[in-house]
C-alpha cells in the first residue's frame, strides 16, 4: 500500500488554449509523499449480489442473490483526495487525476504515488475540476495525453506530451464545453477505432441535450487535434450521439459494440448501448419509456442503486462503478442485449468513482468518498481485485 504524503517533484502544468488562455494560475509545490510497504493481498467475505431477470432491456433490482464469495483485493495508493480518472501507460503505470486539487499523479503497484503537478487555471467546484484522462492509443511514437479540465468559462480537453516522463505545458484542442456546478460529464477514452470519445454533460440545462449544435449532453468523437472525427454521423459536427442527461463511463467490447453509463435525475440510471447519431431522449424520456425516435436503455437501475460513474469492459460484461449505490455492477452483455445485472461489493469501500482493467488483467478501482458520502480510514483508495473473484 502506497500512500500520498515526501516530495518527489513539481510541474505546474499551464492550461492554455488555441485561442488564447483562461489565465496562468500560480505554482504550487507538490504535496509530500512518502512509500510504506504495500499491503498484502487479504481474503474477505464479498458482499450479496443483486440480481433481475436477463432481458434485452433489464430493470437491476435489490433482491438478495447468490451466496456470497471470497473477493482478494490489494491497495494500490490511499489518501488521495477526490479522485477521478484512472488510465494506464504502456510500461504499466498508471495515470490519475485528482478533481478538486487538479493534480495528475504517477502510479505503480508498491510504489509512492509521483505527483506530476497541478493544472494551473483549472476551477474546481462542484462537480467540475480536473476530471478524465485518457492516453494515446501510440503513446509509443507520441508521447501524448489527453486531460478533461474545468476552465474559468467551460469544460475543455487538453493535450499534453511527455518528454523525460513529464508532461509539457498542456493546449486545449476542444473548447466550449458548458460548465457548472454539476452535470459536467468528463469522461475521455479511446475508441477501437483510435479516436477520442468525449462525454459531456447537460450542465444543468436540459434543452442542451437536444440541441445538436450545443456541445452539453453529448458523447463527442474528436481526433487528436481536437477537430471532428471523419466519419461523424452530422456533417462538420464532433457530435457522436445526443440526448444525454451526464454521460460519465463509456467502454467496448471486442466486436466493436460501445456502452455508456448515464445518471437519470430522480427515477433511473442507465446504461445505454450507443450507436452513432442516435438519440437518448433526455430530457423527454428517462429510462425506458417507448418513444418515437429515441433508444431505450439496454439496463436501468433506481438512482438510489447506482449513481453510475466509470465503465470497464471485460469477460463479457460490463463492469460498473456506482456511487451513490456504493457497489460494483457487473452486467453480462452482448451486443444488443443484456443479462441479469449483479450488485458486488455493495458498501465495502463506500462510493465508487472509476473502474479500469489493468494490463495484469485484474480491476483497478477508485473510491470516491473524500468529496461526498463517509470516507473511510486512508480515503480515499485505489484498489485492485483480480476479475476471477469477482465472476
């Protein structure tokens, strides 16, 4: 177990876009951080899984499942505050990013966290802040990394290059995204077909979400530089999909089939299999209501049981990180349809922010309790269960 705490460097990362900067921001020191020993892989009691009927469009209930199982996970890192984003590098370290303090750090299983800086200029608050990360598919021959960010005006994705294992000066490549104090979106992730996905969203008005010329209440498809992918269904437009709600997780599966979790306001979350130029029918419709034109949820859950953040996809199904539900669903999948939704780890560890197969094959998973909810001892922690405990 790795905590954050004895400095091992500082960069201050400035946000500056194309068009011109939201302000330079001052340098701030890195925290301290010092390693400890990491903490042995222990055995405990998972907790009951929920299940529902296998259908092409499932409802997830709260009905106690199978008997529970032995789950091992291991800590990675404790003690960060409001995290995120987790994406892994090549050589098998690990990207994070912390929202409120708009830090990226460096992380390794037993190793010290290495804090590679703030993000000058970013502004935090509610919901916004340093948000995804996701890195380039030939970060090899690149050396590129892509930041979800909250501006002094709007949500906005940067671009930066490593050079000596550190991050140069970031450049906004996409502006203009709506801001608030929440409904902010922030996932990044690249598709199969090498291009970034953006999820946006509504930022608390819902008439974006329709408005195809609005970037609010969309998944976004860009390409490096920040311009629309070719290929896009609306001529000139980033736009990929629309009528989203806060779109925070999306994931595919190894045919190419794209899966995105969506926070419903006050009766259903979602997760949505998405096709391009579709629409989601927020804010007409929430869950599965039949409706001219829009695509119902492949599974949808009460807000109360979700809440739902990152995805990840692996053997099969769709792992979900859910935050107010304070639970890992995994929810079997195949194109078109889904199976009966399984609740793991339901308060374990509290909320869960974001969930990522790791290059090992196991779980890497962020707990989310330092912003909201009970944080509990060394919150907040990134952890690793390997996927065979959990089928």
């Amino acid at each position: 177990m790795v905590r954050l705490g004895a400095v091992l460097g500082v960069l201050v990362l400035g946000l500056c876009a194309c068009s011109g900067s939201d302000g330079s921001g001052s340098a701030l020191s890195a925290p301290a951080v010092s390693p400890v020993t990491p903490t042995p892989t222990t055995a405990v009691p998972a907790s009951p899984s929920a299940t529902s009927a296998s259908t092409a469009t499932s409802t997830a209930t709260s009905t106690a499942g199978p008997t529970p199982r032995a789950t091992r996970s291991s800590t990675v890192a404790t003690h960060l505050d409001v995290p995120w984003a987790v994406a892994f590098l090549p050589d098998g370290s690990a990207l994070v990013t912390l929202r409120d303090q708009a830090r990226l750090l460096q992380v390794r299983d037993g190793r010290a966290p290495v804090d590679l800086g703030r993000v000058s200029g970013v502004e935090p608050g509610g919901e916004g802040g340093l948000l995804g990360v996701a890195v380039s598919p030939t970060f090899t021959s690149d050396r590129t990394v892509f930041l979800y960010a909250t501006s002094a005006r709007d949500n906005r994705v940067l671009r930066v290059t490593f050079e000596d294992g550190r991050p140069s000066q970031p450049r906004a490549i996409l502006t203009g995204i709506p801001k608030a104090g929440n409904h902010n979106g922030g996932r990044l992730k690249f598709g199969p077909d090498g291009f970034l996905y953006v999820t946006t969203g509504d930022a608390g008005q819902t008439d974006r979400a329709q408005d195809r010329t609005s970037l609010g209440g969309k998944i976004l498809r860009i390409t490096k530089e920040g311009k629309p992918a070719p290929g896009n269904p609306f001529a000139g437009s980033p736009v990929w999909s629309y009528g989203h709600r806060n779109v925070q997780g999306v994931a595919w599966a190894p045919d190419g089939t794209m899966y995105a979790s969506e926070f419903g306001q006050n009766t259903w979350d979602e997760l949505n299999r998405i096709e391009p130029g579709r629409n989601y029918g927020w804010p007409v419709v929430e869950g599965r209501q039949p409706h001219a034109g829009f695509v119902e949820p492949l599974v949808q859950w009460p807000t109360s049981d979700a809440s739902p953040s990152g995805i990840a996809y692996a053997d099969g199904a769709v792992w979900m990180a859910a935050l107010r539900g304070e639970s890992l669903w995994r929810i079997p999948v195949s194109g078109t349809t889904a199976g009966a939704p399984e609740r793991l780890l339901q308060g374990r560890y509290g909320r869960l922010r974001d969930a990522v197969v790791a290059p090992d094959g196991r779980l890497w998973i962020l707990t989310n309790n330092t912003s909201r909810g009970t944080p509990h001892p060394g919150d907040d922690k990134l952890l690793a269960i390997p996927l065979a405990d959990l089928t």
